[in-house]
C-alpha cells in the first residue's frame, strides 16, 4: 500500500466506522432533539467517509473492495470507532465524539497543506462540518458531567480512553507520511496537541483522566488490522444483506439527493 | 365557538390556536394527530434496520436520512397536536412507552430483511403520501403546515423505495422469489393500512364533519389501488389470490373483496393487543426507559442554570 493510500484508507474506515456505530443511537437516543442531532453527526461522518472512498476509488479501487468485500482484518480505522455500546449507554457517544472529533480536527488542519492537491482540496468541507460535532459533544459534556451523571462519563472515559489513544497508532508508512508532507505534522506531535486539549478541559469538568503512559493499552490497535470481537460483529452485520442479495455492484445514486 | 358554528366554518386550513374550539374538535384533533406522529417514531424503528442492511453506501445514507426525517416529522407533529392544548408531547410520548399511544397497522408487524425494504419504504409509504396529500387541506392549521413539509420529503423516500423494489426485481431469480413471496404476506396489511370500510369507521364521520380529514377510508384506498397495483406489476410483482380485487372496467374502480381481509387482527392491532405489537411496544419501553437518566440529569441541569435568575 502506499503512504497516501494509507493515508486514506485509515480517514475513510474511522469515519465510516464511527457512523455505522452513531446511527445505533437513531430512535433510541434520550430526547427527539438528541436523536436529530446524533443522526446529523453520523449522517456527516458518512458522507466525510464517501468523500475519502471517492478519493480511492479516483486512485483505482472500487467500492465493492473497499467496504463490502474488504475482509474485517483489512479495515484501518482506530478501535475507538468500532466498539459497540452498551444499552442506554448515552455517555458513549458523548465521550468518544468529543475525544473522536478533537483528534479529527487536528489531523485535518495538518491535511490542509498536505503535498497531495487531492487531499488538500477536499479537507475544507470536512473541517468545516467538524465543528459542530465538538461543540454538540462538549456541551452535553457539561451537562453530563454535573450531578449523579457523571459518574457515567467517568465510566465511559475510562473505558474509551486507552482505545482512543490508537488514533495516533502509527502505520507502516508514517515516516513517508510525513517525509513526502502528505501530513504536515507526525501523528506523536499530533497526540502531543490532542493531551493538550482534552486533558486540561476534562479536568475542568471534575473528570479523571487516565495517565498516558501509564494506562493499560488494548492488546488490538486497528491501524495495524487487529481489532476488538465488537468490529467482527459488525463488520459481519453490514455486509451479510450485501452478500445475501448478490447484485454485480454496490448501487449508486450520486445526484438523486442521496 | 360551538360545535354546529364549526362545522359550517369547517374548511382548508380554517382553524388556529387562536380560535376558541370545541372540546370535541380539540380531542378529534389531538387523537388524528398524535396517532399520525406515534406512525413516524414507529415506522422509523423499523426502518432504521434497513440503515445496517443498506448494500450500497448510497443506500445506507439514504436510509439513515430517511430515518431522521421520521423523527423530524414526529418532532413537527406532536408539536402541532400541542398546540391544540389536550396533551404535552412528554405525555404523548409516554402513552406510547405505556403501550396506549395508538399507530398504523403496518408498523406493527416487526421486519428483519431488506427485502422488506421496498414493502415499508414503497408501498407503506406511497400509501401515507396518498393520505398525507389530502392532510394538506385538513382544517387545523397546524397540522396542513407539518404535512407541506412532510409531503415534501416523504416524495423522496418513496422514490428511494421504488428504486429499491426496481432494482431487486431486476436482480437475481433468487431475490425475485424472495420479494414475492415478501409482498404476498405484506400486501394483506398494506391494504389494510386505509383502515376499515367507511361504514365500520369509529371517527370517519365526525373527522370529515368537522375538515379535518378531506377525504374517506375507502375512497384513500381506491387511489392507492389505482395508483399501486400497476407499479407492482410493472417491476413484475403478482398480487396475491386474497384479499379478491376485481377492476371493474365499468366504474374504472378496484373492487375489494373486504371479508377476505383478517379484520380480527386488525382490530387487534388496532387495541395493541397484538402480540408482536407487544414485542415492538415493549422494545420501545426497554430502550426509552435506558435513557431515562439522561433526561433526568438535563432537567436537574436546567434547574440548576435557572436558580440564580430565580434568587434575582
């Protein structure tokens, strides 16, 4: 694979991932308004996900490899997008978007002077829904965290937490990543800024947040391939219908409003 | 004003929150819509599997969007039923939980394969866009302003679903069979999503009287048939031998053979009675009852924000 493949492929599966977990939330979520709100998010991160496939597929692949009949152990996203939640769980997507969508943000602004014009060119619409996302999660975080509640995004962070850190998890190209100034910052100098971040706001909230260094990592850390049970469960429950039904190509409806 | 004034007055769009209405048109109202806004939350549940089973990208898109605007036209519909001043959404939306809200037939029988998909996102759907056109002339103003929007995109979500049922049909041997055989249990119901014949109708009578429905049970049903027989049998799908509709060449009307119909099951339903309604009734609860503590924490939030502009 090549390093802007690489590039892609881990932008594409997070993004994808955390949106075919988002929509769990549609209909079940707390109130009417957190239900649009979520499905927003996830309808988003779909769409940032079709962008970078796009993009693959420009550089020759198709979408049936790319999603359908792309084996589990070939996905690259980050083991934090692909847990499953636990029912009535509400803090979990709370935690894992804001911890999700501030790592975002700052990959993408070192995307937006990438030496690839590809990349560099469509990062701006992707940013710019990104925002939202943050602030949508921080301020159910504030609310969450006041009272009896946040003894449950407590429980999320620290589950979450040492998962979240595999978005930095370099890839076998990362040097070339960076050397070719696909990325224009390494992804340690990027985790560097994310604990800048959401450290200092988490502790501000009276949350705990585990010591880096000192945390217990999953054995699995997705951008390698390896994965938690909960991604093979999923990964079988999308393409199971796609599978049973046959057709020659997955459909297209590009400028049907889709 | 009084009843008999109302129903002189009854017409398009006659009435807003600022009359002053009968009890009876404010409850026939309130009960018209919420079951209307109790369909869109119900529907959504059952659509939303299809989200997973999307084959396509595009696909899945579109069914997550088809999904929220569910949601979004249950938030603009229990807002309207409001404003009639019988009922809270929160007590509306708890009566559901409670199994008393009442919903469409249809989505009382739960799904689990995409080949349901076009049944719930063509058919059903197509038969909703019928009625919800003929809503947009309902005499309370608030509801015909949610159906302008809500026409508006359902319109979408039935392309989508003829777009599904074409491109099966156009598939495999195998998948064809399936959607047939799909279709001949769901047809029965989707016939039956019209309701009852206009003389064993509870609140046809009143509901026309009074503007808020425009057009009958029956007469709905005969623009669904007219409408929906031919688009099933152009994508090559046979109408099941019962329920016995005949097109009368003469009349140029589908005539329906009502007795074929199970009528027990539909009043069963229509009670939530209904075994499986209990499962999709229950299930709801389940969920809705998780969620419970997070609406208990943003109230105990929004007092606490409250407080110091009450101490001023």
């Amino acid at each position: 694979m090549t390093p802007t493949d690489e590039l892609l492929f881990r932008l594409a599966d997070d993004e994808y991932v955390i949106a075919e977990r988002y929509t769990e939330w549609q209909i079940y979520a707390p109130t009417i308004e957190s239900d649009l709100a979520l499905a927003n998010i996830a309808q988003d991160e779909f769409g940032h996900a079709r962008l970078w496939y796009d993009l693959l597929e420009e550089r020759g692949y198709e979408e049936k490899n790319l999603l359908w009949e792309r084996a589990p152990e070939d996905f690259r996203h980050s083991t934090l997008c692909e847990l499953a939640f636990e029912e009535g769980d509400w803090a979990d997507p709370v935690v894992r978007s804001y911890l999700y969508d501030t790592a975002e943000r700052l990959r993408l602004e070192a995307l937006v002077d990438s030496s690839e014009p590809a990349i560099a060119s469509r990062v701006g619409k992707v940013l710019s829904e990104e925002g939202y996302h943050r602030e949508h999660a921080q301020s159910w975080l504030e609310r969450l965290s006041e009272g009896e509640s946040r003894e449950r995004v407590q429980a999320a962070l620290d589950r979450l937490f040492p998962h979240a850190l595999s978005l930095f998890e370099p890839g076998e190209n990362e040097r070339e990543i960076v050397s070719e100034g696909l990325r224009t910052e390494s992804l340690f100098d990027l985790r560097e800024e994310w604990f800048e971040i959401t450290i200092p706001y988490l502790e501000s909230l009276g949350l705990s947040v585990p010591e880096p260094e000192e945390v217990e990592r999953p054995e699995v850390r997705g951008r390698d391939g390896s994965h938690t049970a909960d991604w093979f469960d999923l990964h079988e429950s999308f393409t199971s219908t796609y599978h049973e039904l046959g057709f020659d190509q997955p459909t297209r409806l590009r400028g049907e409003g889709a | 004003m009084d009843l008999e004034e109302l129903k002189e007055r009854a017409g398009p769009r006659a009435f807003s929150p600022k009359d002053d209405l009968p009890e009876e048109y404010r409850k026939a109202a309130t009960r018209m819509i919420q079951f209307h806004a109790n369909s869109e939350v119900m529907g959504g549940y059952l659509d939303k599997q299809f989200t997973r089973q999307a084959p396509s990208l595009d696909r899945k898109l579109a069914c997550t969007a088809k999904v929220q605007d569910e949601i979004g036209h249950a938030q603009l519909l229990y807002r309207a039923a409001e404003t009639l001043g019988v009922k809270t959404r929160e007590e509306m939306l708890e009566e559901l939980e409670r199994g008393e809200g009442k919903f469409l037939n249809c989505f009382h029988y739960p799904v689990d394969s995409w080949y349901e998909a076009p049944m719930i996102d063509f058919f059903v759907d197509g038969g909703a866009m019928r009625r919800q056109a003929t809503l947009k002339a309902t005499s309370w103003e608030p509801y015909a302003h949610a159906m302008d929007k809500v026409c508006f995109e359902e319109g979408f979500h039935v392309k989508h679903g003829e777009d599904i049922l074409r491109e099966l049909m156009g598939s495999s041997r195998a998948n064809r069979e399936r959607v047939q055989e799909t279709f001949d249990e769901w047809w029965p119901r989707i016939v039956q999503f019209f309701g009852p014949p206009n003389k064993d109708s509870k609140h046809n009578d009143f509901a026309q009287q009074v503007g808020l429905k425009t057009t009958s049970n029956d007469e709905l049903r005969q623009a669904f048939l007219n409408a929906y027989i031919p688009k099933a049998e152009k994508y090559g799908l046979e109408l099941p031998d019962t329920p016995r509709i005949e097109y009368d060449e003469h009349s140029g009307r589908y005539e329906l053979e009502y007795d074929d119909l199970d009528w027990e099951e539909f009043w069963t339903i229509a009670k939530n009675d209904y075994e499986r309604s209990a499962e999709q009734i229950g299930s709801r609860r389940r969920r809705h009852e998780a969620v419970a503590w997070v609406r208990e924490s943003m109230d105990a939030w929004e007092t606490s924000q409250e407080t110091p502009q009450a101490a001023d």
